[in-house]
C-alpha cells in the first residue's frame, strides 16, 4: 500500500469544485454528442469557417474541451485530435492537443491522488505495485515509456499514477513528452479528415511498431543501470581466468 500523500483541507475543497465546474461544463456544452466522427465530418466546413474567423477563441475552446475530455475519461480523445490536425494543421494541432491532454491529465492524476485514492484503489489496484515497482527505479523514463506503449489506457494511468510517490513535474513533463508521437498521427492524418470512416484506419501496424521501439529506447537507461550495478556488484564471486571461482 502506498502512504498517501497529505494535503490541506482547502486543497481539496479547491479541486472538488474544479472538478464539479469542468462536469458542470459537460453538461451545459453537451459534448458528448458531438465527439464523433461522422459529427465532425458533417460540420467540417463551419468548424473551419469558424476558426478562420476567431482562430484565439477556437484554440481556447478546443483546449477546454480536451482538458475536459482527458480529465473526465470522456470518449472522443482521439477524435479531437483529428478535429485539431484538420482545423489547425499537424505541428499547430500537435501543440494544443499536448496542452490540453496534459492539463487534463494532470488533473485526474491530482483527483486521484487527493481525492478519489479509496475508489482508485479499489478499482485499479492490481497495477499500484507493479507501477510503483518502475517509477522507483527510474520515474520518468518509466512513465515516458507507457505514453508511448500504451499497455495501461491514458485514463487508467493518470488515475493509478497518482496514487505512486511520482513528483508532478516529472508527471508532466514524462506525459507531455510522452504522447506527442501519438498525438502528431492522428492530427497529421486530420488533414485528411474527408477520407477518413474510421480510427482503424490510421494507426497501422508499422505505426505501433513505430510506438514499440521509441517505448524500448525510452526503457534504455533503465536496462543500463541495471546491468552496469550487476556487473560491478562486489557481492559477484570473483572468477579466476579459466571461469574458475
């Protein structure tokens, strides 16, 4: 069991009603129903019409709207990202998906690691030891590389990392650096937004193999550390030149 980590009681009121604002701003903005893609495909022009004409307030409520989604575990991610490659282009979009997925999932690490620690725990807490076992040996690098191998769901490690003794810069900094590959593909491909009937139909099996080795190179040091304290550890037995103990 990891020992949680004290927080004040204003703290928590705090992120209690940020958390009440951002759902109450679900509710009133509906936005459930229009993360889908033959939606954002329907309304393609407007949405491009609009951001032409109010380019600051479209990249402030897109933003607000991938805090909201990657805060809440809300389906749909994957479409705003197409949504902002095709409103914003690859490397514009790219941006402004990391700050809104990063910042939401900031939060739901917070709420987890503040609030909701008892359902958390009851919920996912098969994959506390096993993360806390990585994120001692080496924090970021572990972290980094389940953004970029996702085995554990976005939404399942914000919520289990913050029952870890993670810092948060290094939570964020490993997040925000960890899912731009995945970010830039799928708004790359909203370029062509047009052409698009499915999300299968982007990431390919040379993509996830992409994904696989940046995730292996980002475990490196960690195998290196590792094998570098084996072959230097005095409690070896020494071996004589012929193998010989």
């Amino acid at each position: 069991m990891v020992e949680p980590i004290k927080t004040s009681s204003k703290s928590k009121i705090a992120l209690a009603l940020g958390i009440l604002f951002v759902i109450g701003a679900v509710y009133v903005l509906d936005l459930g129903r229009y993360l889908s893609l033959e939606i954002v495909k329907e309304h393609r022009d407007r949405l491009l019409a609009f951001t032409e004409e109010q380019y600051t307030v479209s990249v402030a409520l897109f933003i607000l709207t991938y805090v909201v989604v990657a805060g809440l575990a809300l389906p749909g991610a994957a479409i705003l990202t197409l949504t902002g490659g095709f409103l914003f282009g690859s490397v514009w979009g790219t941006l402004f998906v990391n700050i809104g997925a990063t910042t939401g999932a900031t939060l739901a690490f917070l709420t987890a690691r503040y609030l909701l620690r008892e359902w958390v725990e009851e919920k996912f807490g098969a994959w506390v030891g096993p993360l806390q076992d990585g994120i001692a040996r080496n924090a970021f690098n572990y972290l980094l590389t389940l953004r970029l191998i996702p085995i554990v769901p976005f939404f399942a490690l914000n919520l289990v990392a913050g029952l870890t003794r993670i810092g948060v810069k290094t939570y964020v900094s490993a997040t925000a650096l960890g899912i731009i590959p995945g970010s830039f593909v799928y708004a790359y491909a909203g370029r062509q937004l047009g052409s698009i009937n499915s999300l299968q139909e982007i990431v390919s099996p040379e993509v996830l193999s992409a994904f696989t080795l940046l995730g292996l190179l980002a475990l490196a040091p960690i195998a290196y550390k590792k094998w570098s304290v084996n072959r230097t550890d005095p409690r070896q037995p020494a071996r004589g030149p012929h193998g010989a103990e």
